[in-house]
C-alpha cells in the first residue's frame, strides 16, 4: 500500500521541457485480451506488426533525428519498425521498460488497476505508480538529450506516469502504435500539449 497521492510531485527531476515524438508499442496477444502485461516479454501479434508500420509511414517527414525504445520485444520491434522506415538506427534505455505489475502481471486489468494508477494500492512485487513517475521522468529526460526531434518507443503505463508528469489526467488509455507529438506550454506550468499523427 502506497499513500502518496498522483498529484504530489515525483522524487524526479522535472520533465524536460522539450517537444518529443512518443509512440506506445503495437499490439500484443495480451493486450487483445486485456491482460496486465507489464514485465512480461510478449512479442506483437500479427495485428501489432501492422500497427507498428502503419505508425512508421504517420512518422515520416516529421523531424524526427533520434529513436529511443524500451527493450522490452514489444517496443523494440515496433522501434525497428519505425527506424527502417525513417532510415535512422534505434538506441535503447532500460528505464523505458512498462512498470513491473509484480503478481498482477497476467491478470485481467480490473479495479485494483484504477487504485494502482490513484496510488492508493501498489500489488504485491509491484513498482508503485509514484515510482514509476520518477523513473519516466529520468529515462525520458535522458532520452530527451539526443538529437531532436526525439522519439520515444515504450508502453502504455509508462506513458500514464509521464501524461501525470504533464499536468494531464493519467486515467487515459494510449492506444497502441498512436503516435503523440508532446509539446510543453509556451510560458508557465500550464499541461503539455498531445496531438496525434494523421
């Protein structure tokens, strides 16, 4: 049991204030099923594999220098994917794995999902969610001194702690392969600003 709130500040650094590309992986087996996956290595699915190339052609033109993923298979592939199309390699950085959901993983996501996310209960083995703020926020923040424009390829929990870290709701699901294009506010510590590719 955790009984930090999610609007208390993270023990992190803040977010670098620099626009950035983030892309969830495509799909897997698990997340057709709406199981808890986190640690857990699944592949894409066929579905996924699709997913993955069609983000690839919404990212061309778009800027993008650097591709920084999660080495989990899931990101991995979906980065490859991206960086054969945009001709550009894929670096790596561990702090972008999806957060350890500990006895959870395999699981229907269910309510303790919603109080996980509210911070209000952290499964047994798991990262709690002000945990998982902290580490985004380091990882993206590295990921964030590469070459701009930066894309970051990682997992859906991941990205809830960093919509947290934006001053946005975290209670939003990111679809998987939608590309964001993450802009911080112009002045002030207004919320970041998330527009999808078309």
């Amino acid at each position: 049991m955790n009984d930090a709130m999610p609007g208390e500040a993270s023990a992190a650094p803040p977010l670098t204030r620099v626009a950035f590309w983030f892309l969830r992986h495509g799909e897997t087996a698990w997340n057709a099923l709406n199981l808890s996956q986190g640690r857990v290595d699944n592949p894409l699915n066929e579905a996924g594999i699709a997913q993955a190339w069609s983000a690839a052609a919404l990212l061309r033109n778009r800027g993008i220098a650097s591709i920084i993923a999660s080495p989990l298979t899931r990101a991995r592939v979906t980065a490859e994917i991206v960086g054969e199309t945009l001709g550009l390699p894929v670096s790596f950085e561990p702090d972008l794995q999806e957060v350890s959901f500990g006895v959870q993983e395999g699981q229907p996501m269910s309510d303790w999902f919603t109080d996980w996310v509210a911070a209000r209960f952290t499964p047994e083995g798991a990262e709690s969610f002000p945990a998982l703020r902290a580490r985004a926020v380091i990882a993206t923040n590295r990921a964030l001194v590469h070459e701009p424009v930066v894309l970051i390829v990682a997992h859906g929990a991941l990205f809830r702690a960093l919509r947290a870290e934006m001053g946005l709701t975290a209670s939003v699901r990111t679809q998987n392969a939608q590309p964001l294009f993450c802009e911080p506010p112009a002045s002030g510590d207004g919320p970041w600003t998330l527009t999808p590719a078309a």
